[in-house]
C-alpha cells in the first residue's frame, strides 16, 4: 500500500518531469540522487521519505523560478556561483606547481 507521503513525492515528482520535459528519468533520478546528496547527505538510497519530498520541493521550486526567468537565490551566502545541485560552478586556479 502507498503511504500518504509516497503519494505526494510521485506527484511532486510528476510536476518536476513536466517541468523538464527533456530531461530523460534515468537522468532526474541521478540528478534527484545529486541534490539528495548535496541537501541532505545521503545518497538516494538512503534518503527517508520526506527528505525525498524536500529535495523534490527544493528542484521544482529552482525549475518554476528558471522558467519563469527570475534569478537563481544562492545557495551559500558566501557569493560563490553554484549550480542546482549545490557545486561550486567556478574555474579553480591550477595549483602552482602545475602553471
């Protein structure tokens, strides 16, 4: 039987897929994978339930906010570009011995 919460993380996720049509399953479920890890410190393997749910909250909410072209809020006060899943987007500098 399907609980309450797993009925609200397929549908959140429903919405995510129509968000990103272009986006094959296999590859949201990596990325779902990506976040959960970035987010909460677990692979998608072992996320519970409702951290799933905020992940899936969290992914939509950053979709409807590209889509309807506001910028993207940082993640970490510290100004460093990041991307959707929580990386650093900026080009680090060689070590000196490697210049």
């Amino acid at each position: 039987m399907t609980s309450d919460i797993q009925r609200e993380a397929l549908a959140v996720l429903a919405q995510v897929c129509a968000l990103s049509p272009d986006v094959r399953l296999g590859q949201l479920f990596a990325h779902l994978g990506f976040l959960g890890e970035a987010h909460v410190g677990k692979g998608l393997g072992y996320i519970e339930d409702d951290e799933l749910i905020a992940v899936l909250y969290r992914h939509r909410a950053e979709l409807l906010a590209r889509s309807q072209g506001e910028p993207n809020q940082p993640l970490q006060p510290t100004g460093a570009a990041m991307s959707v899943s929580g990386s650093s987007t900026q080009v680090q500098a060689a070590p000196a011995a490697e210049r």
